[in-house]
C-alpha cells in the first residue's frame, strides 16, 4: 500500500473507507508514546527501500522508532535477521549474502 509520504510498503496499512482515516504501521505496531509510530515518520523510513533492494523470503525485519536529542525528532531504527542461516543480517539492502550470493565486483569496494 502507498504511504502518506508516497512510497509503496507492504507494512503500511490505511483505511478510508466511508471516510474512516485509520493508518498505521504493521512493523512498529502499537508502542507507547513517546516512541509510538505517526504518518510523517514514513518520510524517512528505510523500509520501502530495504523492501525494493531486496525482495528476500528469509529476510526478516523488525523496527522501533528511537527519540531524537531531547525527544524533538524521532527516527525509525531497523535490523533484520535471516531465518535461513540464523543469523542478524548487518545490511539489510544487501542480505545476508547466503541466499543470493554476492557478486565479487561488489566485495571489492567492503574492504
């Protein structure tokens, strides 16, 4: 589904039917304030992202949004762990590497 700030996440969920205006985010689910999810937080959520780099089965994300300085911002903090080798995966965008393996053109620039 399309989020409020434009990019497509299978994470976000909205209602408008008969004028309903429920949105939520079915990765953060509900968290207690101050660290509960909001609309614009999707403006910088790396989800959508990590979700169009790598489209991986095994892949699995989990979030929760961490205040900023003082409490004035808040930001979205992501990690992901892959079921097939059990493992907490460092990159998200790029996988664990077992899956789909990476190419050495790529292992060149890591060094």
């Amino acid at each position: 589904m399309r989020t409020p700030a434009g990019k497509e996440c299978k994470y976000f969920f909205g209602d408008y039917f008969r004028g309903r205006e429920l949105e939520q985010c079915r990765l953060i689910g509900n968290q207690k304030p101050p660290n509960n999810w909001s609309a614009n937080l999707c403006n910088s959520c790396p989800v959508p992202g990590i979700l169009i780099a790598n489209a991986c089965e095994h892949m699995k994300l989990s979030a929760y949004v961490k205040s900023g300085f003082l409490g004035l911002s808040k930001k979205v903090i992501i990690s992901a762990y892959c079921e097939k080798t059990d493992r907490t995966v460092k990159r998200p965008e790029v996988g664990c590497g077992e899956c789909h393996p990476i190419p050495p053109v790529f292992l060149e620039y890591e060094k």
